[in-house]
C-alpha cells in the first residue's frame, strides 16, 4: 500500500512538472522571468553569504583571543565595546516602548474606526509613506534641531530614541495595518454577535491575532535601531563610558564601529580588529534580539 501511494505521489509530481514545462515552452516569458528571479536570488544569497563569512572569518578569532574587548570601561588599550553593547540594547528597549504604542495605536484607529475614503486617513498614510523614504541623515538633524537643542535634552540617550522612535514609525503602522487587514472579519462578527463592544473585540480578538504581523514589524524595527548610526551622532552622541542614565551620552555599536574605522589614533591593524569583532557582536545581538522576540510571539500564539 504504502509503494502504491509513493507511486501515485511520484507520478503526480511527475504530471505537474511536465505541465510546467510545457507552460514554460508555451510562454517564453515566464521561463525568462523564472531564470531572473533565481539568479537575483542566488546573487542575494551569495552576497550575503560573502558578507557574514568575512565578518565572521576575521571577527570570532578576535573575539576568543581578545578578552579586553569585553571589559566593563573603555579605554584606548582596549577599544572595549561593552558600553555599546549596554546602550543598544537600551536603546532599543526604550525606542520599542516609545514607537510601538503609538504606532499599534495609528494602525487600529486607520483599519478599526477610520471610515473609508476619510481625508484624514490618506493623510496619515502619505506621511507615513513619506517618513519612510526620508534618509536617516534628516531624521538626525531634526532631533539634533529638536530634541538636543529646543528641547534642551542634549547628546542622551533618550534623544536619540526619541529620534529612532519617529524613524520606525512607519514601518511598525505599516504592518501593523496589513496584519490587522488580513485578520479575518468573521471573527470581528463573531465577537460582535456574542455581545462583545467594539473595544473589547479588538484588544480580545483582533489584536491576539494579528501579534505576528505586529511582531515581523517589531522585528524590521529591531534591526533598523541596532544598524542606525548617523541619526545616533547627531543625538545620542559618542561616549564611550557606560551610561549614567537616560540623559547621559552614549554610543551603541553601530557608532562604535564607525568611530573604530573613521577616527583611527592607534595602530591601524589594532582598529580595525576591533572593529571586525564589533561588527559580529552586532550580528549576533540582532540575530538574538530576533529569535528572542519570534519565541515570545510563538508563546504569546500557544497561550490565545
């Protein structure tokens, strides 16, 4: 029984690879289209393939024969990148509680209450759109313009997230508003004919649905803020000591990676050593942030 079944699957993998064949011959398009799309994705592949083993060829022996990289101060002997790796992740926690209500917020009002063809919706959506197109160079002159001097807050961290927190906006609102588009309307309907209000249908129902579309935005935004580095200059500054508190200057890793490579004031090989370890710290802190954040998600799922 179980040959007859593999020899019926067989043969209709067998029937629609023939068929696919003949489509391709019947339309040449198609077959040039298909010969595009997997060479586009062989040279993403390898490039990033190319990219990650030279990081990671040059910056993990550094790593394991480098321990000073580590340690809880920075000095120019050790070029240590603790203090970056402290204030990222700190940056990136308090960009996530700033951006992500008002961005969830923005989405909900747009699919959940807005009525469509309001003006002020399409509005909401040209900016957006708009924000997301503004090169991260604008976004670090306004909040120097902004948050450092109008508001007096200075080179801190909480300027800079302030800054970042306006960046990813857009693509948290975005997503959010597709996640909560392709949400089923029957379970809105459902909700609603239990005698569930339209508050209680969305924070209940909707919401817990749609976590992983929200997440996937979660997570564009996570790796925005760990690579942003220009915006961060003009905002958070360049400290290379541990941060005092929120309105203290700090560096995160991205800055410090820049600063390694752009302002040299040792032995060249020295710098950049460090520099190729920062970069796969930097990896490996998104990679993690990352899957930390798909776990919860998956955890969140099981528990709705």
């Amino acid at each position: 029984m179980e040959g007859t079944i593999i020899t019926k699957k067989e043969s209709i993998n067998r029937v629609s690879l023939s068929q696919r064949l003949k489509g391709y011959t019947r339309r040449p398009l198609s077959a040039v289209l298909l010969l595009a799309t997997l060479v586009a994705a062989t040279i993403t592949l390898g490039a990033v393939f190319v990219l990650l083993s030279n990081i990671f060829t040059r910056g993990i022996p550094v790593i394991f024969s480098t321990p000073e990289l580590f340690a809880w101060e920075f000095h120019s002997s050790n070029l240590s990148m603790m203090p970056a790796i402290i204030t990222t992740l700190i940056m990136i926690v308090l960009t996530l509680i700033i951006a992500a209500p008002v961005g969830i917020a923005s989405a909900v009002y747009l699919v959940e209450y807005a009525k469509k063809g309001n003006k002020l919706v399409k509005i909401i959506r040209l900016t957006t759109e708009t924000l997301a197109g503004i090169p991260s160079i604008v976004f670090g002159l306004f909040g120097f313009i902004v948050f450092v001097n109008m508001m007096s807050l200075g080179y801190s961290i909480i300027g800079g997230a302030f800054t970042l927190s306006i960046m990813i906006l857009p693509i948290i609102v975005r997503t959010t508003e597709e996640a909560l588009i392709a949400f089923p309307d029957l379970y809105r309907e459902g909700s609603y004919g239990l005698g569930a209000g339209k508050i209680r249908t969305i924070f209940r129902i909707v919401l817990p649905g749609a976590v992983p579309g929200i997440l996937a935005g979660v997570i564009l935004s996570i790796g925005r803020i760990s690579g942003e580095t220009a915006a961060l200059i003009f905002t958070a500054g360049s400290s290379t000591g541990l941060p005092d508190g929120l309105t203290s200057s700090a560096r995160t890793l991205s800055v410090h990676l820049f600063a390694l490579v752009s302002n040299p004031q040792a032995p060249l090989d020295m710098f950049f050593d460090a520099a190729y370890a920062t970069a796969t710290v930097l990896v490996f802190t998104v990679v993690g942030v990352n899957m930390l954040s798909n776990y919860i998600a998956k955890k969140f799922n099981v528990k709705n």
